[in-house]
C-alpha cells in the first residue's frame, strides 16, 4: 500500500514539476525580451554600445556597457581574422609594457567594457531552476551559435563558452537568437529573438533557426535603372 501510494503522488508531482520548470524558462525568456527592450531605449540615451555577456556552462547573464564605437563582426571569419593580427601586433609589447598601459590603445580597439551603475542590472543573473541555455547565436559566431560545453562546465573558469550580443547607440542591434530549454529537455524550452533593425523582441516557444529567420533578406540590392 505504501508503494502505491508513492506511485500515485509521484504521477501527480511530476507533471506539477514539469509546469514549474516551464515556468522558469518563460520567466528567463520574458526577463531577457524586456532587458533588450530597455537596452535599446537605453543605448540611445546614453550613446553607448551595450553588450549582454553570456556564460553558457555556468548559465548566467550580465550587462556591460561600452564606448559607441565598438567593432562588432558580421562573421567569424573575419573576427578570428581581427584577432590573429590583434594578436601578431601585441607581440611588439613585453609583458611588463603591457602591463604599464603602453600597449593600450591595441587592447582597446575591440572596445572596454564596463559593468553597468545605476541601474536594476548591476549583478550577474542566473538561469531560474533547471533550465540552460540550448544556444546563443549572433552572426559572428557562425549558423550554429555557441552552445554549452557537452561535457559539462569546465573546471577552469576561463574555458567556460561566453557569448556577447550587442545594442548599438543608433537604436540597432546585432540579430540575436537566444535558446533557453529544460536542461533535462533539450526539445521543451522558449526562444528570444532580437531583430537587427529597429530592435524588435520576440519571444516564441518556437525553435528558431537563426539562418532560416531572415532567409527573406536578398543577398544582394536590387539593381536600379
């Protein structure tokens, strides 16, 4: 008898739990759709370059702001490209020039940025519950995006995967592609869609394939006569 009764609260529980995690990736979804929303009024006002820093393994979330000019990549080809001949004129400087600030002006080409004062985004958020990050995309880092470590978070911080999403200062945004699922449940999650132009956010509990969302832009202009 006790075995059934076990049984039955069981059958009853989980489904309840099921609901409770779905609520958490709406929450996260939604949380996520109103930061952009307000990034992108708030990029304009401050004239700055927000970046949403993103640590899949450690599923967290923080906000970062910038100088209005930050270089931002539209493939990985040409940021890998940036960063290897960043890297080559680095190699000028010793260690010790670097550290005395005479190689500046080289570490600030990809931009500084910031933890954000005064405001209600001050800290780091994590993911509620059990629910991950299935993937970030942006354009600069291929069709697939960044996705979690498959073998679980590294034991060095500094091979976690990070990803950075951008708003421009001129009401733009890089098209951005954020998954959040079940962690148990790579199929049962919400999508957060932000547009490139105008900033729009659109939050679905649909899978979204960053290549096939703007499959409608012409890859070239239209000729005029």
């Amino acid at each position: 008898m006790v075995l059934s009764l076990l049984a039955v609260i069981g059958m009853v529980a989980a489904p309840a739990l099921g609901g409770l995690v779905g609520l958490h990736q709406k929450a996260a979804a939604k949380e996520l759709a109103q930061t952009y929303t307000w990034l992108i009024d708030e990029a304009a006002l401050r004239n700055v370059t927000f970046r949403v820093a993103y640590n899949l393994d450690a599923r967290t979330w923080k906000l970062e702001a910038g100088d209005p000019g930050t270089l931002v990549f539209s493939n990985p080809e040409e940021r890998e490209k940036f960063d290897e001949e960043l890297e080559s004129e680095l190699r000028r400087f010793t260690k010790r020039e670097i550290e005395e600030g005479k190689a500046q002006d080289l570490l600030e080409k990809r931009g500084r940025f910031e933890g954000l004062d005064g405001s209600q985004f001050t800290v780091e958020k994590k993911l509620p519950g059990d629910t991950a990050f299935a993937f970030v995309y942006t354009p600069q880092y291929g069709e697939d995006g960044i996705t979690p470590t498959e073998e679980g978070p590294p034991e060095d911080p500094e091979d976690q995967r990070i990803a950075y999403t951008y708003i421009f200062p001129d009401g733009s945004a890089e098209h951005t592609v954020i998954r959040i699922v079940d962690e148990d449940d790579a199929e049962d999650g919400w999508t957060v869609e932000v547009w490139p132009m105008g900033g729009e956010v659109k939050v679905t509990r649909d899978v979204i394939r960053p290549e096939e969302s703007l499959d409608w832009i012409p890859e070239e202009a239209p000729e005029l006569d």
